[in-house]
C-alpha cells in the first residue's frame, strides 16, 4: 500500500512533493512543519526513497539496489541526523559529520538526501553550522528538516528553507484510520488525547494510555480522604508527570464546560462526561479555576528541575481542598 492509500490526508503535500521531482525542482531546503504524530516522518521518508530511487514512478520501484538499501536503513546517500536521545538537542558535531560526508560524491543515485528531526533541536552551535552548508548549495543534496516548532528555529535557517505544512487531519479522516488499525472504539479518546493526530493517538493505544488514563482518573476523581494525595503521588510516580499534568489540566477545562453548559457534549473527554457531571455540580466555578491556574503553574514548573512526586502529590492535595471548600 503506498503512503497515500494508507494516510490520505498527506495526499496534498504528497502531490506538491511530486510536483517538484516532475519539474526537476526539488528545494535544497525543504522545512516539513507539522504537529508530533500527522505524519512527518512517513511524508519525509517516503519522499527521500523516491528521491533516491534509481528507476522511480510516482513512488519508489522498492526494488533496485537504491530501495533496498534504503528498506535495510544501511544506503550510504541517506543521512539522517537525529539527537542521541529523545528531547537532547542535536550536537555540533552531527552537523560537522554531516559536513564532510557532503564533500564527496553520492555513490548510488547521484543524489543525497539528509533529514534533519526534530530541526528545532539543533543548538546554537549545529543551527550556525548548518547555515553555512545552506549557503553553499550543493545541487546533489535535499536537506529535510522536520519540525513541530518552527519557531525555535533561527530566521536565517528558516529563510533558506522551503516551507510545506502537513495540518493535522479532518477527524472524520483521522477516525477512520484509527479504525483500520483496530482502534475504532477508543478512536475519539485517542485522537483528543493526542490533539488530533492519529500516528500519536496509535502510539498512545499501543502504550496502554487509555488503561492508565482510566485508572488515574478513578484515583483522581475519587479522591476524598487526606491521606490519599500521598499514596496516589507515589503509586504514579514512575509515569510521565506531564502526561498526568495534562489529563488533569483536560478534566478540569471540561468540568468548567459541563458547568457552564451542562448539555455541552463538545468536550475533550466525552467519555467520562457521565462521570464529570456529578463533580461539575458539586464544584463552584470559582474553585475550578483556581485549581487550573494551579495545574498550569504546575505543568510550567515540570520543566524545571523539580521533586515530580512532590508536584503531583501538591495537586492532588489541591484538588481535594477545592471539593473540601465546597461541602462545609
Ligand atoms: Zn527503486
């Protein structure tokens, strides 16, 4: 199945990447910008095998020595340029490498394809070393630089690259192939979960995200001794405190909607809004909005170098006291 029979909605950028091949103008610099989890990677590594292919139609043949190098991840024309591990920043030493392997000739399709992702994560250093390869253009090289932030990148880059943005799907697409791949059922939640985009709201099912979820919410919503704060704290500490943040900080927005407008059905988890709407009458809109301002303070502490157990405990704590100040 080509990448657009499987994700349709990159059929677009898919189109206007084709164009370029067709008319023998491919850009020296093309900056793929998009939401984590719409399809970058795919786009960028189907589009770098077509590139590279040495007898390509629309898409690659998959069977010259070119594709299937490439299927192996072992083609010498094909760079990609990554941080060592999620979230660190790319080195300067990455873009120096990159530099002298542009300075021989490419060995299989006399072209080289080099992706840079995410691009944001260059440093100072890499963003001005890589300025000075994009500014000797060299006509053998594509350089594809995927980001979901393209504002952390320096003007100077951006302003050298060609700029294609891949927007999250229409959800009626997004559901329907959260379906092919078994997910129709949680699809809904999924995609809220990972704002919309279907390759994340995949990744997220297959991390058993809407078990946890279920079961932080029990925990969460059920809080009603002093005591517990702690133990739930410590229960979950090992799991990603921002994740936590996060769905907290979701519940709570949709409990200020349900309070609002009780019929609202135009939530961000329409599967627990039976479950909310008991809270969202017991709850003043006032204490609700205390409570989220202390959650977004709390999820802009988490960058910080902070004791997560503590900050999560802290919130809990602080969501006990705001059911608390409404019973006496
Ligand atoms: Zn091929």
């Amino acid at each position: 199945m080509s990448l657009i029979d499987d994700m349709n909605w990159l059929a677009p950028q898919w189109h206007s990447l084709s164009a370029y091949v067709n008319s023998g103008r491919v850009p020296q610099a093309l900056l793929m910008v998009g939401r984590e989890g719409v399809g970058k990677s795919a786009l960028a590594e189907t589009f770098s095998k077509r590139l590279l292919c040495r007898s390509p139609q629309e898409f690659a043949c998959s069977e010259c020595v070119s594709c299937r190098l490439f299927e192996a991840k072992t083609h010498p024309d094909f760079l990609r340029i990554e941080p060592e591990e999620p979230g660190k920043a790319i080195p300067v030493e990455a873009i120096r490498g990159l530099k002298a392997n542009l300075a021989l000739k490419p060995q299989y399709s006399g072209r080289r394809v080099v992706l840079i992702s995410p691009a944001h994560h260059m440093n100072v250093s890499s963003a001005n070393s890589l300025l000075k390869t994009l500014e000797e253009p060299d006509e053998h090289t594509s350089l594809l630089l995927l980001t979901d932030s393209p504002e952390s990148l320096p003007a100077t880059i951006l302003s050298r690259c060609q700029r294609m943005d891949i927007p999250v799907p229409e959800r009626d697409l997004a559901l329907a192939w959260l379906a092919k791949q078994g997910l129709a059922e949680n699809g809904p939640v999924l995609l809220a979960l990972a704002r919309g985009t279907p390759i994340r709201a995949l990744s997220l099912a297959n991390d058993g995200m809407i078990e946890k979820r279920e079961e932080f919410f029990t925990a969460w919503v059920g809080l009603t001794q002093r005591g517990e704060p702690a133990t739930v704290a410590e229960k979950w500490s090992k799991f990603t405190c921002e994740t936590l943040v996060e769905w907290m900080i979701s519940w709570t927005m949709d409990l200020i909607r349900l309070k609002s407008a009780p019929q609202n059905r135009a939530l961000d988890n329409p599967d627990l809004a039976e479950r909310l709407l008991h809270p969202a009458k017991t709850l003043n809109l006032r204490c609700l909005f205390d409570y989220l301002d202390r959650l977004n303070a709390g999820r802009k502490m988490l960058s910080g170098q902070i004791n997560r157990q503590l900050l999560l405990e802290e919130m809990l704590i602080l969501w006990l006291r705001s059911q608390c100040r409404v019973k006496t």
